[in-house]
C-alpha cells in the first residue's frame, strides 16, 4: 500500500502516523511525506527521531522541505532506490532529490522538495534555516530531463510547497521563487494528480491537486 501525507516536523506532527502503525504495515508499504519531515533536523536528535519514524514499519520516502537540515541530509549516502536518485537516511527511510520520478507499485511519481521560508530573517543560517531550501533552476532542469524519459507523464506529482498560480488563486498567499519554479509542471507534465504540503492544511483545491497536512491518503482507496 501506498500512503501520503503532509509535514511531520519531527515529533511536532508525528502522531497522526501512528494510526499507520496499528496497521501492521510492511516495508513493502510506503509512506511519502510531502516534505518538511525534519526526521534530520539536528544532529543531537537525529537518533531518537529515526527511532520514532522506524517505528511506524513501512518504507519511508519524503521529499524535502524547508525546515530540514539540509547539511545532515546532503552527508548521507546517494543511493538509486525506486528508480530515482536519494540519499538513505536509514535502511527503510529515504530522502527523494528534487526532480527525480520514483516508481512504487508500477505507480511514477514526479518528486520536487523545497520552499521557501517566509519567516528566514528570524532565523538562524544552518542552525535552523538553510540556503538549501531554494528550488533552482537546476533542480527545474533535472526534473525536465527526466520528464523527457517518460513523454512528460507520470501518474502524481509530489512536492512541498505548490505553484504560483494555486498559490495565488486558491490560497490568496504571495508567490516566491520557489512557486514560480513550479509554474512548468502544469505547462508540461500530464499527472493525475499533485500532492503537496507545506501551508498547514487539508484541502482538494480542484480535481486534480490535494493540499494535506495532517490527513492521510491511502493512495489505492482513496484517489
Ligand atoms: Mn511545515
């Protein structure tokens, strides 16, 4: 099975996930996180905090956010998993890099991390906030070409924050750099649908994009 949900930040939104662990869930199953999962947030907890997601007993995959500790996460092992390029954070949680397509049950996922932080200037460069945050254009690139191997389609689209125009549109939130680099993957990509998290809620914008935070989709019921 596969399930989705949005930011976790640690232990901070951590326990709506142990209504996974009653399941009795296999690694075989996957959870992805739509990014601010902060699993790697310091190095002083990095331990207990790996102890609690290996606890839930699926596979753990996420994309990035902007309340990660990207230094932690650029030190771990580059792994090709699914597919896609990630770094292995422990043996069944994984970190998906920015425009990589993973493949799950025969299912692609288009998976672009990152956002940017409104509140940066109160916060603290590499202790809790990092210039990593930023989607770039390189991220944008990596993500075309791997479009380009499968005719720009994949069947979801997962990532943190979403694009200008629903930022905009269905939010009434400020665009940034980060929205903008989304604008391409309406312009291009052909998904069913496009998961994302960071703004703290639980809505379905339209038919084909889903903003979660603490729901839990279970992808084979309920999409
Ligand atoms: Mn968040």
């Amino acid at each position: 099975m596969i399930f989705i949900t949005g930011d976790t930040h640690g232990d901070v939104d951590y326990k709506k996930l142990l209504a996974l662990k009653e399941k009795n869930l296999s690694y075989d199953d996957y959870l992805i996180i739509c990014g601010d999962a902060a699993i790697c947030w310091s190095c002083c907890n990095l331990k207990e905090f790996l102890a609690l997601y290996n606890n839930i007993g699926c596979t753990i995959l996420f994309v990035d956010g902007n309340h990660e500790n990207f230094d932690i996460l650029e030190e771990m092992p580059l792994v090709e998993y699914k597919s896609a390029m990630m770094h292995q954070i422990d043996t069944h949680i994984f970190h998906i890099l920015r425009g990589e397509i993973m493949t799950l049950e025969g299912k692609t996922f288009l998976c672009i991390g990152g956002a940017c932080s409104i509140d940066k200037m109160y916060r603290k460069p590499h202790l809790s906030w990092w210039p990593q945050e930023e989607i770039s254009h390189h991220d944008v690139d990596n993500a075309v070409a791997n479009l380009e191997k499968v005719n720009n389609k994949v069947d979801y689209v997962i990532t943190h924050c979403c694009d200008t125009s629903t930022v905009m549109k269905a939010f009434g939130f400020r665009r940034d750099i980060c929205t903008d680099q989304l604008m391409f993957i309406d312009k291009l990509v052909d998904y069913k649908h496009w998961f994302f998290g960071h703004y703290h809620f639980d809505r379905k914008i339209s038919e084909k994009k889903t903003c979660l935070y603490q729901e839990i989709i279970n992808l084979n019921n309920d999409i």
